[in-house]
C-alpha cells in the first residue's frame, strides 16, 4: 500500500477542521459527530489548538492527515508537522482570502520546499470570490519568494460544510473525491525502505497516556521498526543513548491502531521512552548522522504561577498546593513543547509562553480539572545582546469598517505600532502594523469596543527587535473593595457611573478584591456591600427603581489583559477574580513607599 503524508493548514475558522472531518467521514472511517478537534476548548472556542494525526484510505493508498493549528501563539505546533510531510493542503476562505496566519504557515511551509494544493472554501457563501481570492494567494506565493514549481499550484474549490470538491467552478460534483485525487496526483509518494537496513525515525510531537506514559509520534524515514526492538536515540548534537520500543500504533481515520511493525514513509506514535524529545532520532546504528534538528519557537511572554493565598483559597477547588500545581505543570512540559517552566524557586513558578492565548488555554485547562492557584501580570520577554536590549515584535493585520479605522491608527501608534500598509475593500479596510508585543497585551478588549465587534484582529510574532522604549497603556485604574461580604443591588447602582463593574448584586466579595475599574484612572477604594439607610418617612423620587448595567465578566484572556501588575488573577474551577497582591490599603500604602 502506497502511503501520502500531508498537513492541513489555514488561518483560524478557514474551515480546515470541518474538511477534514468530511474526508473521514466519507471514505468510510469517521464517525458521526466526532471531530478532529476533540479537546472541550476547541469545540467551544472553534479553533484547533493540538496538532492531531489521521489518516483515511483511498485507491490503495493510506493518505496521513495532519491537522494543524492556525493561529499564531500555536505556531511552534505548525512548523513541526511541516518538517515531517511532503506537500500541504492550504484551506482558504474564498470569501476572505488569505489571511495574517495564511501567510505565516505558507511561508513556513515555502522555506521547507514543499508544493502546496490551495483550497478555496466556502464558495457558496454570498460574498465569495474564488477568482479574487485565488489571485491574492498567487500574489502572496510570489511575495513570500515561492520559486516557479511552488507557484504552479493546483487549485480545488470546496464546500466544507457540504462534503463536497471540484477541480472547476463549473464542474458538477457531489464528494470529496476529486480533492483526493489531486492528492495522489501531485503528492509524492513517501519513500520506501533502503535496501541498507538503516532505522531512521524523527519525533515531530509528544502526547502522553496514563498507562504507557510519554509518547512519540514520529515520521519513519528510512528501515522497518518493530515492537520490541532496542534502538538507539541520538541527539542533533550527536550524544547517544540506548532505548527499547515497547508498543508503537498507526492511525486509521482518528482511532489509533496497535501495530507490530512500521515501515519507512508512515507516521506512528511509539512508546516506551520517558525522555523522547522532538527532532531527536531513532535509529539502530549508533554512529548513523542524526538528522536535522527541529527548532521549537522561544517564548515571548512570562508570568508566575503561585497557589491562591486569597480569603478564599482552598474554597472551590481540588487541587490547591504548591506541590499539586508542580506536578501538573511538569505534565504539561511533557507534550507542551512551546512552554517552559523555571521550578527553581520553591513556591513559584516562572511559566513562559508564546502569547496570551497559549497560557490562557492551559489555565483553562487547570481549572477545568479542579486547580485553584493565582497568577501575576504576563511580561514580555527582553533579551540583552551586546549591552542592547531586545524584545518580541508582532505583525497586527486588522480588518475593520472604515469607520473605525481613526481610533485604532490612534491606539495603536501609541502603543509604539507603525503601520506598514492600507488597503480599502468597498466600506472596509485592512490595516498593517508592526510593533511591540508589549503594546498589544490589554489591547484585544479595547479593539472589541473600538470596533463594536466588527473588527477582527489577527497578530503573528515576528521576531525579536531592539527594544522600543516606554509604552504608556492603561487609562483605567481599579475598583477595590474596602470590606468582606456579599455586594448589593443599591451600593453598585452608585458605583457603576464611577467605571465598569466585574461583579453583579449578590456576589461574595472579600477586602482587596477587585470589582470593577475607575474610568478616570484613580484607584479607588469602595464598601458594595453598604446597604440603602431605611427610614420610616417616604419621600416622592427617592425610591426610584434600581437599573444595574450587567456586569463586564472577567474570563482568563479578560484578566491576564486588563490586570496592571500589582494585581493577581485568582483563577478557581467556579470564579476568576482580580485582587491586589496586598489587601489591605495599609499595607498597600506600605509597599509604595517601599517601592
């Protein structure tokens, strides 16, 4: 059986996960109402946050899928599947074109010298434009510096949603199959076994079981591997050590298979090595090259993890203690390769990520399964190189109405951004900016005002640039509860012309908390606990009906942006709230004259 290995990739909401999930369904081996996207977050949030395998049989040829994240705090995911397929489907909205990850994940795959096939989704939507759309992706494989072969690409239009292909907008089709024809037509079969015997095997992701622990999942490149075999795991750098494979599986549709031997060309996962890293390699010939190494994406952004030391620690969640939050996070290292974690100061952790997103998904993660813990103000990460400082910059692609462009220019140049490009589309436009990931932190909620929810925002890191000074950003200042107790209807009427408040009427609140933030930018301590004085006199007026605005509720991303750094997020399985690190005003005011 001849074996095509691929990866789907596309800008968040292109509509790769559903096409993929229609291929298995109709050749036969996926089922009703199971997705590739399987984790709860991604089938909540809509976008696919793990690289996942799968694989579907076509004309005596098994076909590996890969699916890829597309978005940009997921990158290091992206250029690690590319490194181990031969060809890329690129999936691209035929109404919206490509997009600020379409670029990201096609110039990585550009730089790796494989042939894309472009998908043009979703024609059947109103405003579609397949011819539009397929001449911006030409135009962005000339610019991304695509040589001839790379620009030849073959074009297949689709319906996703539908489960259906075509080669030609006339064409009259009712599947997927003329998709995977053009697969086994300009995929390139993987390579077959050398007569010389060699093992070569390249893990591109980690996962981990309960039972058998850390896993690898790899590329065979050259020889058979079979269970049990002793092998040999080198290094890039050429150190050497010994291992044993104890079980291995293939994938069929998405269901994992036990195999007992694997042959060069196809994708397993293998186990029984605790301390497998990606882009090392598998072989049985000790003094064999190893092969190239994978580079994984460095962190941009830092912030520590401390157990919840708030009045209501240890309340609402399962695992509370240093040691439980310890361990879980040295789980999470196990398959979370763009994180790292620093365990070397005893209660805290410094965790490092590639953005806010990538650190709100694992938070979100903890909680679901029960931690309590409280987290500080994510930071970006400044590099020093010859006495220079350096930090993260990020390329913002903004598509909005025209009549929002003025504010965000304005927002964002304050933020040390510069624009790059204008484009106008009828009554919207696109706009391009680079600049410090450091003026974006706090800006996504801002931009959601700004645009009444008609922008959409996309970032991806661009590297790091000298250091681009101070950055003035919040305007807000917080809302603090002077008292312990539940917060009442009447005392946050009075409160809610000072800003926007976090907390609704019956809220349980402690002293320190922060319930809402001050429009003017003052902190500002308040009792919302105080009840209406009752008197037995009535006055006309004075009893007028109570109208609280529903409250701003604080999520994760919500947090990490709008915290200012002598903050923390208490982040529980029922609540996240902000607080100060030091509750009290006295001790507040203590501090600041430290400081």
């Amino acid at each position: 059986m001849e074996i095509r290995n691929i990866a789907i990739i596309a800008h968040v909401d292109h509509g790769k996960t559903t096409l993929t999930d229609a291929l298995l369904k109709q050749t036969g081996v996926g089922e009703e109402g199971v997705s590739m996207d399987s984790n709860k977050l991604e089938l909540e949030r809509g976008i696919t946050i793990y690289a996942k395998n799968a694989s579907v049989p076509y004309k005596d040829t098994k076909i590996n899928i890969v699916d890829t994240p597309g978005h940009a705090d997921f990158g290091s995911e992206v250029e690690r599947v590319l490194r181990s397929i031969d060809s890329v489907l690129l999936v691209v909205d035929a109404q919206e074109g490509p997009m600020p990850q379409t670029r990201f994940v096609l110039k990585k795959s550009l730089e790796l010298g494989l042939k894309p096939i472009v998908v043009l989704n979703k024609i059947d939507k109103p405003a579609a434009d397949p011819d539009r759309a397929e001449e911006q992706v030409l135009e962005l494989f000339l610019e991304l510096g695509a040589n001839d072969e790379q620009a030849d690409f073959p074009v297949v239009y689709a319906i996703g949603k539908q489960g259906i292909a075509k080669t030609s907008l006339t064409e009259d089709s009712k599947d997927l199959m003329p998709l995977l024809d053009t697969i086994l037509k300009h995929v390139p079969p993987a390579s077959k076994s050398s007569a010389d015997g060699l093992l070569s095997i390249q893990p591109f992701n980690l996962a981990y079981d309960n039972f058998l622990g850390r896993m690898a999942v790899c590329r065979v490149y050259h020889g058979t591997v079979t269970t049990g075999q002793a092998v040999f795991i080198k290094k890039p750098t050429g150190e050497v050590r010994s291992g044993k494979v104890v079980k291995m599986f293939t994938f069929k549709g998405l269901q994992r298979v036990e195999a007992e031997s694997v042959s060069s060309g196809d994708i397993c996962m293998i186990a029984g090595f605790s301390d497998i890293y990606i882009g090392e390699t598998i072989t049985n010939d000790k003094d064999a090259e190893p092969l190239p190494a994978i580079s994984v994406d460095e962190p941009t952004i830092q912030l520590n993890f401390y157990p919840n030391s708030s009045p209501f620690a240890g309340k609402e969640g399962k695992f509370v203690t240093t040691r439980q939050i310890r361990d879980r996070l040295e789980r999470e290292l196990e398959v979370n390769v763009g994180l790292r974690v620093d365990f070397s100061s005893g209660e805290t952790f410094l965790v490092s990520g590639r953005g806010e997103l990538h650190i709100a998904i694992l938070l979100e993660n903890m909680r679901r399964e029960g931690f309590e813990l409280q987290v500080s103000q994510p930071k970006v990460i400044i590099r020093e190189e010859d006495g220079k400082k350096f930090e993260p910059f990020e390329e913002v692609i903004i598509d909005t109405p025209s009549e929002f462009q003025g504010p965000i220019i304005e927002r964002l140049g304050v933020r040390a951004f510069v624009m790059q490009n204008l484009v106008t589309h009828g009554n919207s436009v696109r706009l391009t900016f680079e600049g410090p990931t450091r003026g974006l932190l706090g800006f996504r909620n801002q931009f959601v005002i700004d645009t009444k929810g008609e922008g959409i925002l996309s970032s991806r890191f661009v590297g790091f640039k000298p250091y681009a000074g101070e950055i003035k950003k919040r305007a807000v200042g917080s809302m603090i509860s002077m008292t312990a107790g539940k917060a009442l209807g009447f005392s946050l009427w009075n409160l809610q012309d000072r800003g926007t408040l976090y907390i609704g009427a019956t809220t349980e609140v402690y002293e320190g908390m922060v319930i809402g933030n001050t429009s003017k930018g003052e902190e500002m301590s308040v009792n919302p606990t105080k009840g209406k004085q009752l008197t037995n006199m009535r006055a006309s007026g004075s009893d007028e009906a109570i109208n609280i605005t529903p409250p701003f509720t604080l999520t994760i991303e919500r947090g990490l942006e709008i915290m200012s750094d002598d903050e923390y997020l208490e982040i529980t399985p029922l609540n996240i709230r902000l607080r100060k690190q030091f509750l009290t005003e006295h001790e507040r005011a203590k501090a600041l004259r430290k400081d």
